[in-house]
C-alpha cells in the first residue's frame, strides 16, 4: 500500500487523469422506469467540465437529456477518480470545442449523419483514492468547488 496523497495532490492527479484519459464510466438513470444504465463514453475536460457526446435516440442520450444528475467514473478501480454533477445539453458546438473533442475522442460527432447531441457536465463533487488508506480524504471538490 502507497502513501496517502495529500488533497492538493490528488487534486493535480484528477486534473491530469481528466484531461489525459480518453473514455469514462457514465451513470445515468432512466426517469421513467428508474432503471440505471452504465456507458463508457468518450470525453474532453474543458473549462472545468466534462463534454461529452452520444446518440439522441440511444438510451444513455435520452437519459442524460432527461436527467441532468449523472456521475462519472474516471481511471481504473485503484486509482479512480469519480465526478458527480449536472448535465446540460448543448446541441451543437462551435468549430474549436467540437475539433477539439474530436481530437481527443478520435471520432467526430458533426460529421455523423444521425443527431449527436453534445452534452456538458459540470461537476458539483469530484472523489479522487487510489486504496482504502485514501478513502478518508477522497473529496478533493465538494458543491462545485475545489476543496
């Protein structure tokens, strides 16, 4: 077992896993049935936030445009950093957002034929740990605001 990470670290550890990772984790729930749905999507870390982009008629798109509570898990079981927050629909997105999450992602959702939308989640709390000796200290941003 590693030593603990002070909260400034994991808070450097989080920024870098969210903008070097490609693909997370997304948990969204179905308003209707209340069923929960797990989706690996790709994303981009952007002003603070995540955006990410999936199908309108899929049922992760129809989940994250219905209900805006959605978390995120980023990394691996043992160094995972994990983001709860709103999500917002934006539709379309200007030329340098989408080209630079098509540069991340490594596939450009304007240039797909059916609708995909953009969404964009803003995180209310972030909990960064790698072992259970870090679990204590795990909120490195609780009510959208770095602790």
């Amino acid at each position: 077992m590693t030593d603990p990470r002070s909260t400034e670290q994991r808070r450097q550890d989080a920024l870098y896993r969210l903008g070097h990772d490609v693909d997370a984790w997304v948990a969204t729930t179905d308003t209707g049935t209340g069923a929960p749905r797990l989706t690996p999507l790709s994303f981009l870390w952007h002003d603070g936030s995540l955006v990410l982009s999936t199908p309108a008629t899929s049922a992760t798109g129809r989940n994250l445009a219905a209900n805006p509570s959605v978390q995120v898990g980023v990394g691996q079981t043992r160094d995972v950093v994990l983001v709860q927050g709103t999500v917002e629909v934006l539709g379309s997105v200007g030329d340098r957002l989408g080209d630079a999450f098509a540069a991340k992602a490594g596939f450009d959702p304007r240039r797909i034929s059916d609708p995909y939308p953009y969404f964009r989640l803003t995180p209310r709390t972030i909990q960064v740990w790698r072992e259970e000796n870090e679990l204590a200290g795990r909120w490195v941003m609780r009510g959208g605001a770095w602790v």
